[in-house]
C-alpha cells in the first residue's frame, strides 16, 4: 500500500477503513487527491481481503470540496493552443476526475461515509456514489458549485436525483443553498444522524462489521444488481438478477449457513478473488 497526501487507510476485520487526512486544511480536494482515491479504492476492492469501506474524515468538516488553487489555469481551462485539442485536454480531465468517485460506485465492495459538518461541492458528489451514508446533526451539504458560477460535473446531478426528489435537486443546484442533516435524513440522502461524531462512527463501524460478516458473494451481488436496476426497466433487471444468481452458484454459502444455525456458531464465508487470481485452479 502507497504513501497517501490526502488519506489514511486501515484493513481489520475485513473492513478498510478509509480516512480523509487533511482536517486542518478542510479536507479540500487537492490535485493529488483525485488520484490517490481511484487508487486506492480500486486496490481494496482487488485485493480481495476487505469486505466493505468505511469512509470517514479528520477535523470539523468533511470537506469543504475541490481547492480550485491547487489547480494550475493550463489544467482547468487548457493552454492557448489548437481550440480543439485544448477542449479534448479538458473533457478527458473531467472524465478523470468523474472516475475518481465513480470508483467508490464501481468497486465491488460496498461503501458507508461517515459526515461531520461541511460536505460541499465535491463532497456531495463522493457521498451521491457510496452506498450507506450516516451524518452527524451538526452536518449540512451544498452543491457549491452553483455559488462559483459552475455547473457540477463530476457525479451530483447525476446520482443525487436517484437519491432523493428530483424537485429538491433542482432546489439545491440552482440556488447552492445548505440541506441540513435533518433535512437530508427526511429526505432519505442520509440514513441515519447522531449526536456527535464519536457516536456516528460507532454506528458506522457496527454497520460494517454487520457486513463484513456477511457473505462476500452475496454482498457484492446485492451492489452489483441494486446499481444496475438503478439504471434499467424493472423487466430488463429482473432477468439481470435471473441471469447473475444462475451464475454465481451460491451453494457453498447456503450450505455453510445451514451448517452453522445447526452447530450454533458464525458463519465463516470464503472472500472474494484477489485480482490476478481469476484464472487460476
């Protein structure tokens, strides 16, 4: 596992625990933490040793998103070049950065955020791609963008009108105002809110050791089918599902289960493949 700028990480329990670092700075989105989250979200999710990601921050707030600074104006508005090549330059910038959430919806694992305080901007878009978010009651969200004159691109628009009423995501895009967490927990963005921070991330932790003890095969399935019935007709993903659970052949699961009521101990489940290992005997 690599240094990280922007992050702290942990494996216990087959839970990667996955901290931003940089509470004192905010947690702004700095240029190397674009990078340095795809990384490492994919490297969890193909090692096969986690079964879930708890993604949790240092400091006061979340983050108080992109740091537009940390930027260079080549980077975000391209060079004084050939017109086209300098916005081809900008589009597969933006499909980078867009990957660097789309990693937490992709990998294989499922992803708990835990919020405290700000998460704003891009903030919003990284907990719109996890899959279980808890909030302290102190937190708030904003798709900041709006109040810098940008249209958000890396994942808000697209995934938070699955989340919550389409009429309030137009609310809170085109006035860049703060959903508070009690607001946010009525409307389903947040699951549950506590207190304080302390008792957020117990909850958090007894959630992903809940499903840590599950079995990877079926958590991973559940993620699988969820996202793409998110996505498809309600017939286009029931022969999904038909297909995915012929495939998987979930009898050594089922056996252990049974075998483990009558024993009357946990189940023990087998993890998932390391990548690399697919095609071996």
């Amino acid at each position: 596992m690599m240094e990280y700028k922007c992050f702290k990480y942990s494996l216990e329990d087959h839970i990667a625990h996955v901290t931003l670092s940089r509470g004192n700075k905010l947690n702004t989105m700095i240029k190397a933490f674009w990078s340095e989250l795809p990384n490492l979200i994919d490297e969890i999710s193909n090692n096969g040793e986690a079964r879930v990601v708890l993604i949790s921050a240092e400091g006061k707030h979340f983050t108080a998103g992109m740091d537009l600074e940390n930027f260079s104006d080549s980077e975000l508005a391209g060079s004084n070049d050939h017109q086209g090549i300098q916005n081809e330059a900008i589009y597969r910038l933006t499909k980078d950065l867009q990957y660097s959430f789309s990693s937490l919806e992709k990998s294989r694992l499922p992803v708990i955020v835990a919020i405290q305080g700000a998460c704003v901007g891009g903030g919003v878009d990284m907990i719109s791609a996890c899959d279980i978010r808890y909030a302290t009651e102190d937190a708030f969200f904003s798709i900041h963008e709006t109040n810098l004159g940008l249209v958000a691109d890396v994942g808000t628009l697209q995934r938070l009108p699955k989340l919550i009423p389409e009429g309030i995501v137009r609310e809170l895009a085109l006035t860049g105002r703060k959903l508070q967490a009690a607001e946010a927990e009525n409307y389903g963005l947040v699951s549950a809110i506590f207190d304080d921070k302390k008792d957020m991330m117990e909850h958090a932790m007894k959630t992903a050791k809940e499903i840590a003890n599950k079995s990877p095969l079926a958590i991973s399935g559940i993620k699988e089918v969820i996202n793409y019935s998110r996505d498809h007709t309600v017939d286009e993903s029931l022969n999904y599902v038909a297909l995915w659970n012929a495939a998987m052949k979930y009898e050594d699961d089922l056996k252990e289960t049974f075998i483990a009521k009558i024993e009357k101990r946990e189940e023990v489940f087998k993890g998932l493949k390391k990548k690399g290992e697919y095609f071996k005997k």
